[in-house]
C-alpha cells in the first residue's frame, strides 16, 4: 500500500538515521491518527517478547497520537510494505523532565534492530532538546524504561547514555463482588475518604481539583524522581489518559482536629479505569496515591485503598493495580502486600541528562 494521505510526510532523515543506514526501501515520516492500528500491533508485539503479553490497549495509543499534540513528539520508521517497524515518542512530562519511549518490531534483524533504534534514540535526545528550550532550560532529564527481563531493550539504553536509576513492582489485587457490598468499616477514626464534589453542572469542583493537586505534589517531593508539575499540566495531562473518569478522584480528610478550622486534606488518590483484555471485566488503576507527610500514621492511605476496592467490586471489576517503587522510603510496599497486592512484573526506570544549547 502506497500513503497519499499529505499528512504523512516525510520528517527530516537525520545523520542518527540516515538513509543509507536504513534497509532499502525503508522511510521516516511522523505517524497520523489512521496509524493508530499498525502502531498497536507493533507495540503488542514488544510487549509480548519483552513480558509475555500485551497490556496496552488500542485506545492508550490513539490517545498518544491525537492529544497533547503540543507536547509529544512522534517518528515512526516503515518497511517497504509500509509496516511501522519502529516508534520513538517524547513527552514533554513537566519542567526538567521529558518521557522517551522507543519500540522496536521484535522479529527484526539484530542488526538491522541495532541500527534502528540506535536512530530513534538519537532522535529523540533532539526532540527532548527541542521541547527543553522551548521552557528556557539548560538541562533536562530523558526518563525511559524496559521491562525487567527485556535485556534488548536496556542495551539499548545504555548505548543511548542512559542509567539504570530504579525499579518499579506493577502490582495487582483481585477484587471480589462481595467487597462492594460490605457497609464501610470506621477502621481509622477521624479520618474520612470522599470523592471529589461535583458542581451543578455536572463537573468537579474547581476547588477539590486544586486539593487533589496540592496534596500529591507535597506528598510526593521526598519520592524519588520528584518534578513539580502545574496544576494546569497536571489535570489537562490527566483527561487525556483514555481510562480517565472524575468519579475515580478521591480525597482524604482529617476530620477530629481540636482546633475548630473544619476538616483538613490529608491524602489523594487519583484512579482510572483499565480496560480487560479480550472480553474480560475491567479493572481499576491507581494512577496516583499520595498522603501527606504530616498525616502519615493516621491510616489515609489504607482509607483511600479500601475506597478504591470497594468502588471496583461494586463497579463489577475483577481487579484493582498500581505501581510502586522497589525502594519506597514510606512504607508502601508493605502496606499494597498486607491488603492483598502481589506483584505481576517489574519495570525499570532508566534516566539521562542531557545539556540543552549553550
């Protein structure tokens, strides 16, 4: 099949990806939303040899292709056949931060898989480059990934220049249709989980978004990895997830201060619905769950947990995950494992930094 659609034009080939260094035949060019399908099938294909199965589902790609188009970069390299044999994507993810994503067809020559993502790789510390100085920065950080046992990937990575920096465990829960029947249990008195209000036109409270936002970016400047991110780039980053729902943001509050100024925020947890695979029942994701160092202790983050499952069952989902750092100071690890999480595969954060200008 030949492209005629002029929105596949030809991106500049650079000296990383030089035609000559290419199979004959092969092109550059940024993708389109019609290439949603092909990009898909070439992810699944990754996930599969790097972990054993697929868990991206078709709508998180278009969702990459056709939102934050101000801030994501795509290149996408095709075989004669038109086949997307490789995809590199940049997300501009907050000030001094930027998301590298680099996927290479698995059944490619060694060689030829070498050659191409070493291309994609340098593509993408240009684009980072780019989006870098449009924000006035001299540096920024590129943070990528690989799955634990895809050594392909993390060779890679290291020729790029990147370090293996931490390891994540991406856990799951199992979700029973009884616990969205169970009447709530005051486990912690004085602490209490709400949804976000919702206004009279139907969306959230402008004021319980900002809560939300306020209280994960203090609750997570001692986690590793920590950027400060506007509330602005925050919630607009958030809508465009496809599994996004205001009715899975949750607040916790300490209602029992002595001091009469009412009930104070503790902790946040915001979560998103991941679709089942193949028919299956859908699960919930827990994209982010944070509480308040001065609130610690007083069980918010166990509330917030059991707000979530609760809401699962009763949403008829089979199960519940999250991700959380191997070597997290406060305690989590613990506290996903005692209330029933066990970890599916593990992941890998590798980070370069990189000179912007001069």
């Amino acid at each position: 099949m030949t492209r005629t659609d002029p929105r596949h034009r030809p991106a500049p080939v650079s000296p990383q990806i030089a035609a000559e260094t290419l199979p004959p035949g092969w092109v550059v060019s940024h993708p389109a939303p019609d290439d949603v399908d092909d990009l898909h099938l070439l992810l699944s294909r990754h996930e599969v040899a790097a972990r054993g199965r697929s868990g991206t589902g078709r709508e998180d790609v278009d969702a990459d292709l056709t939102t934050g188009g101000l801030t994501r970069r795509h290149l996408v390299v095709r075989d004669p056949d038109d086949h997307a044999q490789g995809w590199a994507t940049v997300h501009d993810r907050a000030a001094g931060r930027v998301l590298v994503s680099v996927v290479v067809d698995p059944d490619l020559e060694p060689s030829t898989a070498d050659t191409l993502a070493e291309g994609l790789f340098g593509w993408t510390a240009r684009a980072a480059a780019e989006l870098a100085t449009s924000r006035g920065l001299d540096l920024t950080q590129m943070d990528s990934g690989a799955f634990a046992d895809d050594l392909r990937q993390q060779r890679w990575l290291t020729r790029a220049g990147f370090e293996h920096t931490r390891t994540w465990w991406q856990m799951s829960r199992p979700v029973d249709e009884a616990e969205g029947d169970a009447p709530a249990v005051d486990q912690y008195p004085g602490v209490v989980v709400r949804q976000v209000r919702r206004a009279p036109d139907g969306m959230p409270e402008q004021a319980d978004l900002i809560t939300v936002h306020d209280v994960l970016e203090e609750a997570f400047t001692d986690h590793f990895n920590y950027h400060a991110e506007t509330f602005d780039e925050f919630v607009s980053r958030l809508r465009e997830d496809p599994g996004h729902r205001w009715d899975h943001w949750w607040i916790a509050e300490i209602v029992d201060d002595q001091d009469g100024t009412g009930p104070r925020a503790a902790g946040a947890l915001v979560g998103t619905v991941s679709p089942g695979a193949g028919g299956a029942p859908d699960g919930t994701y827990v994209a982010y769950l944070g509480v308040l160092r001065s609130a610690r202790g007083r069980g918010a983050a166990r509330s917030l947990l059991d707000a979530v499952i609760a809401d699962a069952a009763a949403r008829g989902r089979d199960r519940v995950g999250l991700e959380v750092d191997a070597e997290s100071p406060t305690g989590a690890v613990d506290l996903y494992t005692t209330t029933g999480f066990s970890t599916s595969y593990v992941t890998q954060s590798w980070h370069r930094d990189l000179p912007v200008g001069g």
